[in-house]
C-alpha cells in the first residue's frame, strides 16, 4: 500500500477491524519513511460478474453503475447514503451467491425493486418508471395497481 502522502511503498498495519454492515476491512496503517498515518477501506472485488443486457448485448457488472442508478430513484428522498450502499451490497452479495457467472439486466432490476419497495415507496415507483420502461400512463398505472406479479420472482 502507498502512502498517499510520499508515495512510500513500506507501511506497517497498526489496526484493522470490520465494517459493521459489509465485508470491507478499515486498516489504519503508517508509512515507515514519513510516519504520517493514513486510513483504507478494503474490499474484495469480483471481476467476474456479466450483465446480459436486454439487447443481448454482455457487460462487465458495474457497481457505480448501480449505485448511480439507486441514488438517481433516491434522489432527495430521506434515504442516506449508507442505506443506498448497504441495498446495492445486498444486491451484489445475492449475484455472488449465483453459480452463474452471467446474469440478466432485468434480474438485477428485479431484485432492485424488491429491496427498494421496502425502503421507500416513491423511490420503488422511480425505479420502476425507468427500469419498466413504461410506453405510457396507463402502463404505469397498472403496475401502481399490481406490482407485485412483478417483483415477487427474484
């Protein structure tokens, strides 16, 4: 690890522990050339989870990507930044979890909605209006009247 101060390649870990909620480690480290002291957050990255698109198109999964997309249907909701990350870390851990390596955009979407649906009701209907892809008010309407046929598969 780098010291983020003089770029020094030598540090010692002084202290790591969970974070509570995830499977990232906080270490605080110090760097043995300038003995400044310096925190990170590591978590371990999988590389190789695909998203098949609806087009048929396949992708590398994008957590930004989802991320960005939660917090658009969140936006100036009373939803934290940190409920936000700990819905899309459930997400990822349920894909994980799959013996598949290739997953359908619309699976995710699915499992989106669910969790969204519980953490807040105008979010949910946000998601929904984007990920639905609704061709008109009346579509939009029925899914108000009936989304569970919707989400209750994932």
């Amino acid at each position: 690890m780098k010291c983020p101060y003089c770029n020094n390649d030598d540090t010692n870990v002084l202290e790591s522990r969970g974070i509570p909620g995830s499977e990232a480690v906080r270490r605080r480290r110090q760097c043995k050339k300038c003995n400044k002291r310096f925190t990170t957050h590591e978590k371990v990255v999988n590389i190789d989870l695909k998203v098949i698109k609806k087009s048929g198109k396949i992708e590398q999964y994008d957590r930004d990507k989802l991320l960005k997309g939660v917090g658009k249907a969140c936006y100036k909701r009373r939803v934290t930044d940190e409920e936000i990350e700990n819905l899309v870390d459930e997400v990822e851990c349920r894909l994980l979890n799959r013996k598949a390596v290739e997953i359908k955009s619309s699976d995710i979407g699915k499992m989106v909605l669910n969790r969204l649906k519980r953490l807040d009701e105008l979010a949910y209907l946000r998601f929904a209006s984007v990920y639905m892809d609704f061709n008109n008010a009346e579509e939009y309407k029925q899914f108000i009247s009936a989304p569970s046929k919707i989400t209750n598969h994932v």
